[in-house]
C-alpha cells in the first residue's frame, strides 16, 4: 500500500518533466507578442496533464481509506497538503480551458474538472479529521 510520501514522489517525479519535447517544442515556438505556437497545441497539452494527474485520484483514495487521518505522522500531513497543493493547482488547467468558448461544453473537460473539484472536497474532509 503506498501513503501520501510516496505517492506525492511519484507525483513530483511525473510533473518533472510533463511532455518533455512537446513542451519544450511549445516553449520555444512562444515568443510573445510576436510569435505563438499553435493554440490547440497547448490545449490539448493542457487537458493531457490535468488527465495525467487526475489518473493519480484512485491511488490516493485508496491511502485515504487506508490510513486513519488521527494517526498521520508530521511527515505524512505534510506529504498529503503537498498533494493537495498540486491537486489544487493542476484543477486551473481544465477551469482555464472552460472559459474558452470552444471548450465551455467539452464533456470531457466537464467530467475532469468536476473529478477534480470532488478530489479536492474529498481531501478538505480527510484533512478536517486530521485535527
């Protein structure tokens, strides 16, 4: 069974380095105001990583269900608000592609960023108990 330093670790390793040559491909073709690169590059890069992470959701339910929030160790809290801060900020990634029109009605963006929304729920709950 992982627990919360674990899965944070490999979490940190995924974001390392997220699409690797796509990114650095996108990275370079920006040169703003002048030169962009191709907008549904970076969408589609965008959903990608919000899905990437997201898929991380059952591990850390698991651990939840596992691991009895009273007993966390200093180390354990501090790993599992580690996660909440990545979970919580990758949930920008499908909020941002919403307010694009092309996107406000894209299933599933909807689905991921309601996944999200419930996870980060799920997570202020496990945490309130940890008090």
């Amino acid at each position: 069974m992982l627990t919360f330093q674990q899965l944070d670790k490999r979490i940190k390793g995924l974001i390392e380095d997220l699409d690797g040559d796509l990114w650095r491909t996108i990275l370079a073709e920006l040169n703003p105001p002048d030169e962009f690169p191709k907008a549904q590059s970076v969408h589609d890069l965008c959903f990608r990583d919000a899905k990437a992470l997201a898929g991380y959701v059952p591990d850390l339910r698991a651990i939840m269900k596992a691991a009895s929030p009273k007993s966390l160790s200093p180390q354990e809290l501090e790993a599992l608000k580690s996660l909440k801060g990545l979970f919580n900020f990758s949930a920008r990634l499908p909020v941002m592609l919403l307010t694009l029109q092309d996107y406000k009605d894209h299933q599933n963006l909807i689905d991921v960023y309601n996944g999200y929304r419930q996870t980060l729920k799920e997570i202020d709950d496990y945490l309130l108990l940890t008090q």
